[in-house]
C-alpha cells in the first residue's frame, strides 16, 4: 500500500471559476499523475478529443450517488439471483479500458478514450489508483467499468455491457466493494438517465464543493483490489436501507 500526496501546483485550474454551462474548466497541462490526481481531488476531469490540447470539465450540478444507496431493482435482483456471470476487480484492467474505448455510443462518433488517455489511466492502475470491476461470462468479459479512486471517492470514467444488465451488474458490486472498503461518493460526472435509475442523485456546486472539502481529508491510497473471480450473490448487498441521504443536493 503506497500513500500519494497532492500537489496543488500541479494543476492550475479552480471549478469555482468557471461560468460555462459546459463546465469547462480550462485547457492545457497534461496528464501525469501528479496533474491528474490534484484535477480529481478539485472535482475537475479531461475530456477532449484525439489531438486536442487537454480540456477540463466540471459541470455542475454533478450527479454523485452514495455506494450504499444504489438501487437493485427486481430484474437485477432476478439476474444476480442466476448466479451466471462472475465478478472481479483489477484482473483485466487493459480489457476494460479497451471495450469502453470501443463500444459505440448513442450520438458519438468517436472516443473520448484515447491513447493518450489510456496510457495515463494504466499507469494509475499500475500505481493501484485506478480500478476496474469485471463482469465474466466463462472467460469472456462480458460487461464492466473503471475509474479512479481519490480518497474515499471512486471516480467513475466509462463502463461497457456486451450482455443486457451487465454493466449495471458491474456498478452493484463496485457498490458492495466502496462499501466494504469505507468509501463515501461514487462521482458520476455526466448527468445520464442510467445512473440515475440507479440512485444517482444532482448536487449544486456548493453541495459538491462541501463533498470534495470533506474528501480531501482522507489520504490517497495506491494498492489493488484483485483477487480470484467469483459469482456475486445478494448475500454480499448488506448496505441496503443503512444510509442516509449525506449532505443536501441544493
């Protein structure tokens, strides 16, 4: 287990300063380790395309969901309950990375992931700070998400299913494990309806400010998550009803 430090220096750019509805931040700077974990630990994250220079986004309101909070309807309930896919965490990162890099999305042409994305976010997970959750089907990854662990916020990137439910399949046991290992906020970034089927909830800049302030009094801890692939059961959902509702979203 590694502690890492953030450097303020690193990033030169502040979310309370931006006035466009984009939630762009900025452009510039690079994506080193040291920038990228002082941009996460302020909320703000790259989003640009291939060539570009690098482009900072933090829209507001930001749509956050509390891992014990997440909702498991009865279809998933029904899934999970057939004991046919197997769960992992940090054995594939590289397939993870590489399928969300690659399925299509509905209005976009091309990926926000690319190499130079890649590359940055696979050095994270080598230093144990960006994670993966896998959904298997015999040897086949069949759905799955990554993202990077600042404190005890987990900020989700991208996700991909290949089967029906299987991406959200990925995010109940990303819950169980955040549970299990203390975490506070999954950061869902993007407002979509997916999430917020799932108990994502929007939260005004001031309520994210207070969330992020609070966060960064945890260390940032660089250790994997793997171990042996396993059928996930709802024996392992012991958060259910256990949570409040944390700080308001207005």
């Amino acid at each position: 287990m590694r502690v890492f430090h953030v450097d303020d220096q690193a990033f030169p750019f502040s979310a309370s300063r931006t006035r466009s509805r984009t939630g762009l931040v900025g452009s510039g700077g690079n994506l080193e380790t040291g920038c990228l974990l002082a941009a996460y630990s302020r909320g703000i994250f790259p989003w640009y395309p291939e060539g570009w220079p690098v482009m900072w986004f933090s829209p507001a309101p930001r749509l956050m969901l509390r891992p014990e909070a997440v909702r498991i309807s009865h279809s998933m309930r029904s899934l999970i309950r057939k004991g046919q896919y197997r769960v992992s965490f940090d054995l594939a990162f590289s397939e993870v990375i590489g399928r969300c890099r690659r399925i299509p999305r509905n209005g976009q042409t091309d990926t926000w992931i690319h190499k130079e994305v890649v590359e940055a976010f696979t050095r994270l997970h080598e230093l144990g700070l960006a994670h993966c959750t896998e959904v298997w089907e015999g040897s086949e990854p069949v759905g799955g998400l990554y993202g990077l662990a600042i404190g005890r916020m987990f900020c989700g990137e991208s996700m991909f299913s290949i089967k029906p439910n299987t991406s959200k399949l990925a995010l109940v046991a990303l819950c169980s494990e955040l549970v299990q290992r203390g975490f506070h906020w999954i950061d869902c970034q993007q407002d979509t309806e997916h999430l917020k089927s799932m108990g994502a909830r929007l939260y005004s800049r001031k309520a994210f400010d207070n969330i992020l302030e609070e966060n960064r009094q945890y260390p940032i801890i660089g250790e994997s998550w793997a171990r042996p692939a396993h059928v996930f059961s709802l024996e392992q959902i012991v958060f259910e009803n256990k949570a409040g509702d944390g700080p308001a979203a207005n």
